[in-house]
C-alpha cells in the first residue's frame, strides 16, 4: 500500500508542471491572440441583405426587380447612379457581389469593407485593397479612382 501512495505521488509531481503549463493567463492569452486574428479579416460579408450562397431568387426578393439580367448575372440599381451586379454559379448560388458607386460619399469606408487590410496607391493616384477570409472561404477587394469619383467592391468566393 505504501508502496501504490509513493507511486502515486510521484505522478501527481511530474504531472503538475503539465497543468500548470494550462493557466488561465495562458489560455486568455491564446483567446486574445485569435481575437486579433479575427478582426484583420473582411469586415463586409453582404450589401444590403445580399450574401454570398444566397439563392437567385432570395436575391430577388431582397432586392426586387432587376434592371438587367442575363444567364449568370442581375444588376440593380441602388440609386444615383450606383449599382450592384450579382453573379451566379452553375448551381444559381451568388458566387461574386460586384458593388459601383459614382460618389465616394455612397460608398462604404474602407475599414468596413476590408478591415485593417493595407490600402494601397497605384501610380496613376487610385487606390486599393484586398482582404482574404480563408476561415470562410471568400475575398474582398475595393477600388477608388483617384479623383474618387469611381469606388467599386468586389466580393467574391
């Protein structure tokens, strides 16, 4: 019996640097990295209730008619001279929202379309950026003329 108490103490010591390697701090501070993981990804994941995978018709319903429309695609007019173009897989699932805007005032911020994502300046003046969710399987990407009169959005899986 002796022996079997002896044994086990000798476990309870040699396990106890495995446990203590768990602490709560250690664990809050692997959460807070994953936080900050998950804030650089795309902020925008929809325009208007349109998401990506939605049906053509969920779509329609959203949005209502469509200006224009073909085999794979619809564009609506979202006013001012600003549109959106949806796109469709084989299967009739949105696979790229394409968003135009004539006004930089119509358009999304940068920061809520594409994060913390580096904005980047062309030699011509314009500007982009583009932001990878690989957790959800899409990208996003935004464009200003240099004048800012042209911003599009692209998101697409």
């Amino acid at each position: 019996m002796l022996r079997q108490i002896t044994i086990l103490f000798a476990l309870v010591l040699c396990g106890a640097p495995a446990l203590h390697a768990q602490t709560p701090a250690k664990i809050e501070a692997q959460q807070t990295q994953q936080a900050q993981a998950s804030e650089a990804l795309p902020v925008m994941r929809e325009y208007r209730g349109v998401k990506l995978e939605m049906g053509r018709e969920q779509v329609k319903a959203v949005m209502g008619g469509a200006a224009q429309t073909g085999k794979d695609w619809d564009e609506f007019k979202l006013g001012s001279g600003d549109l959106m173009t949806v796109h469709y897989d084989d299967k009739g699932a949105v696979k790229t929202i394409q968003l135009y805007f004539t006004d930089s005032d119509h358009a999304p911020k940068w920061a809520e379309v594409v994060g913390d994502a580096e904005i980047q300046e062309k030699p011509t003046g314009s500007r982009y950026a583009r932001a990878v969710n690989k957790e959800e399987n899409f990208w996003i990407t935004m464009f200003q003329s240099k004048s800012g009169d042209v911003t599009t959005i692209t998101l697409s899986r």
